[in-house]
C-alpha cells in the first residue's frame, strides 16, 4: 500500500461476470475476496460495473458487501442508496423488432428493470429455456406491440453468428452476445455511468481504474483512466489494456493490486 503521506484515493469499477465472478454458479474466489476487502480497508472507493440489470445485480453486491454499482450497461447507477436506471432509445428498439418482425425471428423484451422477459410467441420461450435454464421468467402475449409498451430496458433475439453477419439493421443497435444463438440489446458503454459517478462525486481521471474482461468492456477502457484486462480477457480487450494480469480464478484482481500497490 502507499504510504500515508502520499496516499491518494482509487476509485475502482470492476465488471463482475468473468472478472470478479466466475464459474456456474458464479462465485468469486478468495483471492478476490482478500483484495477487494483490502482495497477498502486501505480506503479507496469499490463499485461494480456491468452489463447486468439493477435486478439481477443487488443481490450480487448485498451478499459481498458492495454498495456502490454501475449496471445495465452504464445506464444505471446506485450511489449513496439512490438507484437511476434509463431505459434503452424507444426508436432504436422499434426499428429492430420491425426487422425481426419482418424476418420470423423470434424476440422478447423487459418492460422494467425486472427479471420478466415478454415475447409474443411460445418459440422465443422454447429457444431461450434451452439456452439460458430459465432464469427469467416468460410472459407470452400474442398481442404484445413494441410501440404501445412505455419503455423496453433490455431486447433479446434468437439470431446466430451467420445471421447476425447478414442483419444489416443492427448496425443500429447496441447490442452484446454471450452465447452462439441469441443476442441481448442492451447500452454497452459503462464509460457513461462511471462518469456520472464521477461527476457526482467530483473524481478525476487519474484515480479511476477499471476491470474487466469481454467486449461489453471496451468502451470503459479509455485512455484517461487505468485499464486492467484479465488474462482471460478478450484479445481486443488486452490490446487497450494498461496492464493484463492473470486469470481470474488464479489471483488475477490480487496480483494487479499487488503490482500496483494498491495493496500489500
């Protein structure tokens, strides 16, 4: 750790899948546990940031501790309690369905920052129970028409690589791929919630670091702040990164702070 006289505060926004959790179910490992408890005992500032929604990433911090988050891709922000999350463009959103419409490709959407996928056809929930074992709950409504709903928090389509490759529209559209046959519509710059936070408490450049370890994280790779890639980042990631450090699930968030000495 840095002595006392030169101490300077780090505000860290780390990403939580394939970062500081790993493994099915997600767990995070000792190591992880050890450095970021340590992190705040040395008194620095500790928050997730992640694609995630607010819904599925409050229970994920009140088991480990962490107050502070960053989450639906950068359009949520949970700070001092006070939750804000926007929604996804209504146009950009009304613009794909249309071309998923057009295309037979089966589709869902969350009406609320809530584990609730809606969808107009018995496919999508076929499709989705096989790849994601259920862990949102299915509303099926025939009736369901984008531009009659509120606000749409998250999209999701049935679409694999090859027709992905094809879709011009999505070009459009902020969107990320976890696995082979579905895509999640969704922000994908966290850049934008940690420089609310930031505005809010007033850090500067120099003292945000972040984590993290797929594409969904290159937007908050910026050249302003600390970037850490995890080794078993993305190879884009790494090419951005200010410093690659060892897996996850072997040391990878204690060996970076060592090596900076954010901790000892």
């Amino acid at each position: 750790m840095e002595g006392k006289k030169d101490f300077r505060k780090k505000y860290f926004f780390f990403d939580i899948d394939g970062t500081i959790a790993i493994g099915m179910p997600r767990y995070i490992p000792e190591s992880t546990k050890y450095a970021l408890n340590k992190l705040k005992e040395n008194g620095h500032f500790i928050s997730v940031a992640t694609g995630r929604m607010y819904t599925m990433t409050k229970p994920f911090c009140d088991e480990f501790g962490i107050k502070n988050m960053v989450t639906d891709g950068g359009f949520g922000t949970v700070l001092n309690g006070k939750v804000d999350i926007k929604p996804l463009d209504k146009q950009m959103m009304i613009d794909i369905v249309d071309v998923f419409e057009e295309k037979g490709i089966p589709w869902a959407i969350c009406l609320a920052d809530e584990r609730v996928w809606h969808t107009k056809t018995k496919k999508f929930y076929d499709i989705m129970k096989k790849e994601t074992q259920n862990y949102m709950d299915t509303v099926i409504d025939p009736n369901l028409d984008i531009r009659k709903v509120k606000d749409v928090f998250k999209g999701f389509a049935c679409i694999n690589l090859e027709e992905e490759a094809q879709l011009e529209a999505l070009k459009n559209v902020t969107y990320t791929r976890y696995r082979p046959n579905y895509i999640i519509i969704e922000p994908d710059d966290k850049s934008l919630g940690i420089r609310k936070v930031m505005d809010l408490m007033g850090i500067e450049d120099q003292d945000v670091v972040v984590f993290g370890d797929n594409t969904n994280d290159i937007k908050m790779f910026r050249p302003e702040w600390t970037s850490i890639a995890m080794g078993n980042a993305v190879e884009e990631l790494k090419k951005i990164a200010d410093f690659v450090t060892k897996d996850a699930d072997d040391g990878g968030i204690e060996h970076a702070c060592r090596h900076f000495g954010w901790i000892d």
